[in-house]
C-alpha cells in the first residue's frame, strides 16, 4: 500500500471533521444560546465543550502533519503561493478558534453556575464576541479547502 493515497484520505477526512464538526458545534451552540433556556444551554454547551476536545482539537493536530506530509510527499515546496496561503489562513482560524474555545468553556461553567431560567446576562455577551469570531473562521476554512481543491498558481 502506498503512503500517499493513505496521508490524503486521512487529510480529507481531517478536513471532513474539522467542517463537518465545526458546522454541527455552531449550530448547536447558536440553537441552544437563542432558545434563552438556560438549562437547554447548559446542557449544550457541555456537549458541545466535549466535542471540541474530542473531534475539533483532534482535526486541528492532525491536518498539519497529514498536510506537511503529503507536501513533502508530493514535491510541493512550502513556499507555493497556495500552501503558504493555506497556512496562514489555517493559523487565522486557530486565532479564532482558540477564544471560541475558551469562551465556550466560560459559558458551559457559568451557566451550570447559575440557576433559574434566564441566561445570565455575561453570557449573552460572551455568545455575541463567539458568534463574530465564527464567521471570519469559517470563511477562512471555505478559503482552505478552495485552495486544497484547485492548488492555483
């Protein structure tokens, strides 16, 4: 069995999961924060928490090594104007996915905190700073798996 054909499946798959999570992760977490029931959310965010660590974090190790790999593999220098583009989009999105991480964990600790139905008020604006960070993050991951794809001069 080749190396190579292999190293690509398990990057397309990397990608597959850090997409495919990354997508269910936001629109959970989004579904949860806008019902404003505070135990729904809790329960959510705790989910959701676990799921970063299990399935994101997991992608995130991997994509570089599969990725640096195939390069090598493949004969592409790192200094193709795609691959550095592609590392640099990919270190904007760990910019981002970082705080999201951390404001994640914030909010799963400060509403199991709390009790009664509403949704502490330092939560609404933490979810408002993570709902911006998303965006920008998930452009960039579009941008990178555009690059993977086409490989432009």
């Amino acid at each position: 069995m080749e190396l190579y054909p292999v190293l690509r499946l398990v990057h397309i798959l990397g990608a597959a999961v850090l997409f495919g999570s990354g997508a269910a992760i936001a629109f959970f977490m989004l579904m949860a924060w806008r019902s404003g029931e505070r135990a729904g959310f809790a329960l959510v965010a705790r989910h959701v928490v676990l799921a970063d660590w299990v399935f994101t974090a997991s992608a995130v190790i991997l994509q570089p090594l599969s990725g640096l790999a195939l390069a090598h593999l493949a004969g592409w220098p790192l200094s193709s104007p795609w691959l550095l583009a592609s590392i640099g989009l990919y270190l904007f999105i760990g910019a981002c996915w970082l705080p999201v991480v951390w404001i994640q964990m914030r909010v799963k600790r400060r509403l199991a905190e709390t009790d009664g139905p509403d949704v502490p008020d330092d939560v609404h604006r933490l979810m408002r700073i993570w709902f911006v960070l998303g965006w920008p993050a998930f452009a960039a991951l579009l941008a990178i798996l555009w690059l993977m794809i086409t490989k432009p001069v």
